[in-house]
C-alpha cells in the first residue's frame, strides 16, 4: 500500500469512495455525518489544488482518500465540554475514507500523518462507531466536541506522538 498526493485523475475514484462511504455510514447507523453529495467534486478538487489531499493506492487503484492539513484548522479553535492535551503546531485529518477491500487503511493512514506531525487532531460523528473505534485504537485521546461550519457537533479526538 502506497500514499501519495492526490491529482485530478483521482477525481473519479475518490468520488466513487466517498460514495461507497456515505452508504456505509447510513447503513451502519450513521444516517447524517455526510449529506447527499458531501464532498463534493469541488471539495476534493479544493483539497487537490491546496495540495491536502492523499489516496492510498493498491495495485495502481485508489483504495483509500484522506485529507491532512498541517496548521490551524478554524473549526477547532474552540472546544466545548474539554481542552485540547497541547497547542502546539498540529496536523488534522479530514475526510477519511476508504473503499472497504483494504484492512488497516485507518492505522496506514494515521501513520503516515505521524510521520509528517508529532501532534495530530481529528473528529467524527457520534453515531460514527466504526470510525470512533479506529482512532481510539490507534491511541488517540477523546478531548470535547467541536461543532462544523454547519453548527452539528463532532467528537474531537488528539495524538500526541511520544518522543
């Protein structure tokens, strides 16, 4: 399994993985996390050209997208019912996905942003369980609830890599 940047000839497969996603999620009790359409070609055309956006790739087929931005992310300046562990300079991963034939994309994933930033942060749904359980098992820590652009809340998580 390979990581590498995202380009426009990924558009198509990571369309069909966010897709592939949001069916998964509404039938595994997670009817409202991504909305009809989210996100969409503009957002992943947006997180290309930022140079944010990353496929896993397997046997020359994208398997996998994410989305790792290092430095501040506006939503989570504040944070309700707890603190952040650290303020220092963080990593977040957004719009995690995969296309369900790889075991362990999650970990490979979370490696990989490891690798880049000792300090990393990130958030789900409530009714998101198989995504809670992946980044409580790889050690990241509950902190609060953040809300999205939108107002909905979110469970925000943190890792910070020991040294």
């Amino acid at each position: 399994m390979e990581i590498i940047k995202a380009n426009e000839t990924h558009i198509p497969e990571i369309l069909e993985i966010y897709a592939k996603a949001r069916k998964f999620m509404k039938e595994n009790g997670n009817p409202t996390q991504w909305e009809e359409g989210y996100p969409s070609r503009e957002i992943v055309e947006k997180d290309i050209a930022a140079d944010h956006c990353y496929v896993c790739m397997e046997n020359e087929k994208v398997v996998g997208v994410f989305v790792f931005i290092i430095g501040e992310d506006p939503t989570y300046r504040v944070i309700y019912q707890g603190a952040w562990r650290s303020e220092t300079e963080y990593g977040t991963i957004h719009r995690i996905a995969s296309d369900g034939t790889t075991k362990g994309f999650a970990r490979r994933c979370f490696d990989f942003c490891r690798q880049k930033c000792n300090y990393l942060r990130i958030d789900t749904h409530a009714n998101n369980k198989p995504m809670q359980g992946a980044i409580r098992s790889y050690g990241f820590q509950e902190c609060g609830i953040i809300h999205t652009r939108d107002g909905s809340d979110r469970i925000a998580f943190d890792y910070i890599q020991e040294k």
